[in-house]
C-alpha cells in the first residue's frame, strides 16, 4: 500500500463527505494577526470566507493535476516542487504529484529567492507550483533553472512565464496508470544544519504510509474527528499529523492565520476536536483569557479533546496552566525531525500526563536509545545523544553521502540532540549538539545571521545563541564584538538587520567581547553559560 491509496479508497468509501475546508474567520484585517494569502476565489483581506471539499473532489483534483503534469512530460522519478501557502489546492497538489510516480519537493514560504534557487538546484526540480506571495521572488530567479521546464500559478493575474493552475479544469479526473510501491522516492523535503545550507532529505513511500499509522495510533482519530490544521503544510509536522486524518477518513480545517480569537472560533464553528498548536500559540489563547479579551462561554468547546505541541520544547508549566483552563483535554507532545518524517519517533503519550516535561516514549513502530560518543547505550541518567529507528527514516540526504554518513548508521538516524532517560523510561532532552535556535517553532540558523551582520563595518565579530523565552521557546540574541575605534548602539544595529526577514532578526543585541578556542572556533557554550543565566539588561549596555 502507499498513501495515494488511502485517498483512492476514501473518494469510494466517503465520496460525498467532507475531507477538507479551508476557513478565514476574521471579518476585519487584525494588525497583529499574521496573514496567509488567499486561493482561487475572489476575496480581499479581512473577508470572511469558507471553502469545503469533499474526498471525492479532493481524488478528482489530484487526479487532475497528476494528467496535468504528465502532459508536460513528468513521469517517475522527476521532482515537482510546492511553494504555496496553506490553502484548498495544497494537498490535492502534493497528492496529485505523487500519482504520476514523481517526487513532491514542498518548499519554505519563507525562503527568500535565493534559498528557493539553491533548493530546487539541489532537488533537481523541473517543475514548479506557486501562489500569489511568491512571484517576485520566482520571478527574480526563473531565468537562472534552466532545469524547470514549466511553471504553474495558483491564483489570479498569472505572470507571463507561467501556465494557470486552473488548466486542471480540462484534464481525466481518471487516475493515471503509473506503478509505485512503497520501497519507491516519493517526496523530498528541506532541513539544515548549523550552517543553514539545506540539506535535501529523501523519503520514501513507505514512510508515508507508516506516518500515517504511527500518528492514529497515537491520537486515535476516527471518521467523527475533526482536526484543525494551522502550522504549514510544507513542513513534515502538519502534514503528518493529517496523516492520521487521512486515514481515519475525517475531516480536516485549514485555517488561515492565527490568533486566540481565530483559533477558538474556528473550534468552535467547525466543531474541531483535535488541534495542533505551537507554544506560542498556546501561551497567547491563555493570555487572552487570563485578560479578559476572549470569554470562553462565548464559544462551544465542549467537542475539543486533544490538544497536543511539537516542533519545540514545551515548559511544564504551561501545560499545567492549559490543564487549569481546559481540564477535559487530553494533551500530548511529539519529538521528530524531518529525517524521521516528522513528529512521533517519541511523543508522550496522552496517558502519561504526569511526566510533562519528558519528550516521551518510543512511539508506535520506532526505537529509542541514547548512546554516548562510541555509540554505546548509556544507562541510568546517563547524557547521551538521542539516536531513533523505525520505517519513517529517511533514505539518505540527496546528493549529499558525506552528511547522510554522519546522521544514519546502519538502521539507526542520530538526531543530534543529547538527551537522558529516567528510571520509568521516559526520556528528556537535555540540549541540542547543533546551534540551530527553535523560536516559535521556528528554525534559525545562527550562521546565517552571523554571516549577514558580519557585512556591517563596525562589527569585529559577532556570535548568535539562544537564549530562554517563556513565550517562543527561544529567541535569538546577538553577541557583537565591536571592532575598537566604532561605536553602535542598539537601534543602529536593529535599523542593520532590516534587511533579514523579520523571523531572522536577532531580538537581543548584546555588545560584549566574543570568545574563541585555540582552534578558532566560537565558544557558544561559554556564551550561553554566561548571558543565559543573567538578566540581559546588565548585557545591554552601549559602546
């Protein structure tokens, strides 16, 4: 079996049922609510829209695309890549790829056009799908993928260099005769190291399939189950947490945009039961009633079961404060990496409520240990580094065998991430061997923002480290060695980095001396040792 085979089977089981729906709740844009553009349909921002489609339009649709895309010659093996915002085409797209046999590639909205470039250089992509967000930056490089062969826009106004999406409208909604298994490429998506190059990561169908298995089992969805999607879909956490969904047969609520107001209402006009959120996100819908902004009788929560977190470290205490709030939910938390598909190589559990704070247990159909440098299982409360097995390993790093030898040894991924076990078995990481800063859910990569602040001529030298934040996880904080006849101040340095996307900017500009080791090399232990234990405030003094 592979995944386009749930999909088949749930247009012939449940065709006229609802599969997915795509909701904007707010009747006024909110200036402090991020925005996520708007699909195929005639709407402005601040619009209150909704959108449904059922499992068989969802098959058709992908079908669709599928004969689409193999008129223009993709055939097994080729590479198509998504570069769209959450929205009602994305997943019929990401499915309809995988039926002409060819590979989906999602992309980062995020990534400047540069890193899109360099991404589908590395993916070998010769097509590309995108929405309306994206066409300055796909413009500015489409001239220089010579290997993209054609280019599709979801929207209106298409630019001249590519075909409409909407040429679907004319193509078999028969499924295309193309034999896969489950051993076979079926999707490549985009992580990175502390360099902040991406690396391409290759999955095959099999762990789609297993994804799929290892979420429901986990959460137990079934065909009443209502699951509200807000994190992207190009990242492998929200799309494998559907997973479960998919093959339950529920129903499933793209939400565009965030805030505590949009959330809870859509929950409650969709009558979601399970919901995703992020840690920032949960911190805000208990800020707001904590102030009086949202009255939770306003709203009808009473179908809401699950509310579970990934992609960051969850504080203990926010849990308990959720608990204290929502004391009917179930909650759980979920480890993964995109080199194991996502989240669920461990998560918690729903039934171990009391050991909040671990990152959990094996999950369903993996292995844990955690081993020391000689990879040797450690034991009792041993650090060690987090090493995971299961059928959703990755294949390897496309293209890259040197960087795939260091993660995986023989069956086992090594997650880089150190971590011990307590004397139930439960383990807790302890901190991350790579550099990268988890904000929000977020992933920076400190190289990146060095590189770029090195570019100011005032700087010596600089180093970026986490530091703690109740709300984020994480936040970013820059070390900045000034070079001895300058001087900056705060702002000067800020009004600097208005050049990185707003995500990448450092939130705190430290003006301190950076350390070095004999060999050169920057040493962020000490800096996080000296500035994450202080109040910054002693840090932030001007030269």
């Amino acid at each position: 079996m592979v995944i386009t085979d749930l999909l088949e089977r749930n247009a012939k089981l449940y065709p006229d049922d609802v599969a997915l729906v795509e909701i904007n709740p707010a009747n006024q844009p909110d200036p402090n609510t991020t925005w996520h553009e708007f699909s195929l349909i005639e709407a402005t921002p601040g619009e209150r829209y909704r959108r449904e489609m059922t499992w068989k339009e969802f098959d058709t649709k992908a079908n669709r695309f599928a004969n689409l895309l193999m008129t223009r010659g993709v055939k097994k093996g080729d590479k198509v890549a998504i570069l769209l915002m959450n929205c009602l085409e994305w997943l019929p797209v990401y499915f309809g790829i995988l039926k002409t046999g060819a590979l989906a590639v999602p992309m980062n909205y995020r990534y400047s056009a540069d890193e899109i470039k360099y991404c589908a250089e590395l993916a070998d992509v010769s097509v590309l799908i995108f929405g309306p967000e994206f066409v300055g930056r796909v413009e500015s490089v489409y001239k220089e993928l010579p290997l993209i062969t054609d280019y599709f826009y979801v929207g209106k106004d298409t630019p001249d260099f590519a075909d409409n999406y909407s040429l679907v409208t004319y193509c078999s909604s028969i499924a295309p005769a193309v034999e896969y298994d489950k051993e076979d490429d079926a999707a490549i998506y985009f992580s990175s190291g502390t360099t902040g190059f991406p690396k391409a990561i290759l999955h095959a169908h099999k762990a789609l399939i297993n994804s799929c298995r290892t979420e429901q089992n986990h959460h137990g969805q079934t065909r009443d189950d209502v699951f509200l999607c807000i994190p992207p879909l190009y990242h492998t956490g929200a799309k494998m947490h559907w997973f479960g969904s998919l093959l339950a047969g529920g129903r499933s609520v793209i939400l565009k945009g965030v805030s505590p107001e949009w959330i809870l209402r859509a929950v409650s006009e969709e009558r979601a039961t399970i919901v995703w959120l992020l840690v920032p996100w949960a911190q805000d819908i208990l800020d707001s009633i904590d102030r009086g902004d949202i009255d939770l009788k306003d709203y009808r929560l009473g179908q809401w079961r699950l509310m579970h977190i990934g992609a960051q470290p969850v504080p203990p205490s926010l849990i308990k404060r959720w608990k204290s709030v929502f004391p009917n939910h179930d909650y759980d938390t979920n480890y993964g990496l995109s080199e194991s598909i996502g989240p669920g190589c461990v998560h918690l559990g729903v039934e171990n409520i009391h050991k909040v704070g671990a990152i959990g247990v094996p999950g369903y159909l993996w292995e844990a240990d955690i081993v020391s440098p000689d990879g040797k299982s450690v034991t009792g409360d041993e650090v060690g580094e987090l090493i995971v097995k299961g059928p959703g390993v990755m294949k390897c790093y496309y293209k890259n065998q040197k960087a795939t030898d260091e993660i995986l040894k023989g069956e086992w991924l090594y997650t880089g991430d150190m971590a011990k076990r307590d004397e139930d078995g439960f383990i807790y990481l302890v901190d991350r061997k790579k550099d990268v800063i988890i904000t929000g859910g977020e992933n920076l990569y400190p190289v990146q923002i060095e590189d770029f602040l090195r570019r100011n001529d005032k700087i010596k030298d600089v180093a970026v480290i986490g530091l703690p934040d109740n709300r984020l996880g994480e936040i970013a904080a820059a070390i900045i060695e000034l070079k001895p006849e300058c001087t900056a101040t705060e702002d000067e340095i800020n009004e600097f980095c208005r050049e990185l996307p707003r995500y990448k900017r450092p939130r705190k500009i430290i003006f301190a001396d950076v350390p070095r080791n004999p060999t050169g090399k920057i040493e962020k232990p000490k800096l996080r040792e000296i500035y994450c234990g202080k109040r910054l405030v002693e840090a932030q003094t001007t030269r």
